[in-house]
C-alpha cells in the first residue's frame, strides 16, 4: 500500500512539474497604472524614433500570454518589434469586483486607444510617437492553429513600422 501511495505521489509531482515546465510567462503586469506606461513608452519611442505598440489584454488570457512568447522566441518577429516599436503589454481589467474606480480606468484606457476591445484580446494598438492612434490589429488575423503566423505578423509589423508610415 505504501509503495502505491508513494507511486502515485511521484506521479502526480512530475504531471505538475511538466505543467509548470509547459506554463506560459505571465507578461502583464497587473500593479502599474496603464496610462502612465503608455506615457513612458511614447517618451521612449520618441526618444529612439519608434512607435509604440501596446498589447492590449491580459494575463487571464491565453491567447495574450502565447503571443508574447511568440514574440520573444521567433527571431524575425523579435528582430522587428525591437528595431521599430517599443512594445508594451498593457493590462485591461474591467472587472466589477476591483470596484468602480478599476472598471472607469479601463473605460478610460479604452478610450484612450480608439476602444479596441471591440476586437478582442489580445489587441494590438499601434501608435505614432505622439499617441496618435495610427492602427488597431484583430490578433485573430495573425493566428494559426494553436500559435501565430510568422509571415502574417510579419507583414502586419512591417505596415506599420515609422519608416513605412512616414514615408
């Protein structure tokens, strides 16, 4: 009985481990006030001759959560969000239950942004040097299967990049 019991413990340990192993980054961070990201990131942009995009969603999104590590792990995705846009991941919390000062900043935000969440999430909000809402990206046009395309995410960065745009 004891070895049973000591089996099905280390199998339910290495089942965790595996999940844990397999779990996603949690990139939003849910402490920092949204709006004062963006200003922070649009004095960046400016400063390095970027635009911003912000990564509208959150970490109870899974979709948010493999879009950022699509971007951190494929190459040529990170190559292009690094050499033109500052990217932001930007916390959306709508939620009642937070109170009604969080449900007005998230109707702020909102606004902000020309109302992406229209969209779904995630949602990509590219925006010139000045906060200037330049386009709004539906990530479900970048997606394929399970993950996301990279010639599709290519093509939608490389729209929107200072040196096209400005053209």
């Amino acid at each position: 009985m004891k070895r049973m019991i000591t089996i099905a413990f280390m199998m339910t340990v290495v089942v965790m481990m595996a999940h844990a192993q397999g779990a996603l980054k949690r990139v939003y961070n849910e402490t920092i006030d949204p709006m004062t990201q963006i200003d922070e990131g649009l004095q960046k942009a400016k400063a390095e001759g970027k635009f911003v995009i912000c990564q509208v969603g959150g970490n109870w999104c899974p979709w948010c959560l493999r879009f950022a590590d699509f971007v951190e792990k494929d190459t040529a995705v990170n190559k292009a969000v690094n050499d033109n846009f500052v990217y932001l991941h930007v916390n959306y919390n709508p939620r009642k239950k937070e109170g009604d000062a969080s449900v007005e900043k998230a109707a702020q935000l909102m606004k902000r942004l020309n109302y992406p969440q229209r969209f779904g999430f995630p949602v990509f909000v590219v925006l010139d040097e000045n906060g200037n809402v330049l386009h709004i990206q539906d990530s479900s046009f970048l997606e394929q299967g399970k993950g996301y395309d990279e010639q599709k995410t290519l093509r939608f960065l490389k729209n929107w990049t200072p040196k096209v745009v400005k053209q």
